[in-house]
C-alpha cells in the first residue's frame, strides 16, 4: 500500500505541475496522449477504468482514436461506448498466429480463433 500512495500522491502533484504549465508553443495543440496506467481492483485502484472510459465518450467527432490491443477482448461497456461515440475508432489487434494459444492442443487451440470472432461481431456492428 506505501507503493500505490506514494503513486497517488506523485500523481496528484504531477496533474497539479501539468496544469499550471502552458503548452511550449501555444499555436499547436497537442496530437497525442500516452497514458500508463495500472488497474488493481482488489485494492480499490480503478484508474485504467476511469481513464479509459473518459477517453472513449470525451473523444469529439473530429477526433481518431488508435486503439491496440494484443487480445481483442474489450468489454461490453467498452464496445457500447466505442459504438456510439463521434469518433472515428482505428483498432490494430494481433493476429491469431503470434497469440500464445496458436498450435495448442484441445480446447485451448480455439482461443485465437475466438478473439478473431469477437472481432468479426464487433467489426459488423
């Protein structure tokens, strides 16, 4: 718990820093946002939820939004935001052959093919 509230606190200080810093050149507003993130329900840390939410109904209709993801596997509230949002959505996602379960034997042999079919759904939608 030392480590997550010396994360907070650093984060509150740094939002705090980043707000009271105008952009370097006032003319060109910025393109891109990295966030890392980190997400432990079981010690009460929704951050990647909260953020990932907020970006994905905050984006405006003149806005791209890239998402990646090695596993498409997004939730049903992320899919329904991401289908009504103004943006336009670019997905990359791995391909079946580079996921760890390709060539596996039973069952678990299925789960590239899967992560291709919950893409397939959402991509018709």
């Amino acid at each position: 718990m030392d480590v997550v509230n010396t994360a907070r606190v650093r984060q509150n200080m740094l939002e705090e820093e980043c707000s009271e810093v105008p952009d370097s050149d006032e003319t060109v507003p910025n393109d891109t946002w990295i966030f890392p993130l980190v997400q432990m329900k079981p010690l009460g840390i929704h951050l990647d939820e909260l953020v990932t939410k907020r970006l994905l109904t905050e984006a405006g209709g003149d806005s791209v939004v890239f998402l990646t993801s090695g596993y498409f596997n997004l939730t049903r509230t992320y899919m329904q935001l991401v289908l009504g949002a103004a943006a336009d959505y670019r997905i990359l996602m791995a391909s079946p052959e580079v996921n760890g379960f390709f060539g596996a034997k039973g069952v678990a042999g299925a789960i590239p093919e899967a992560y291709v079919h919950l893409a397939r759904q959402f991509y018709n939608k």
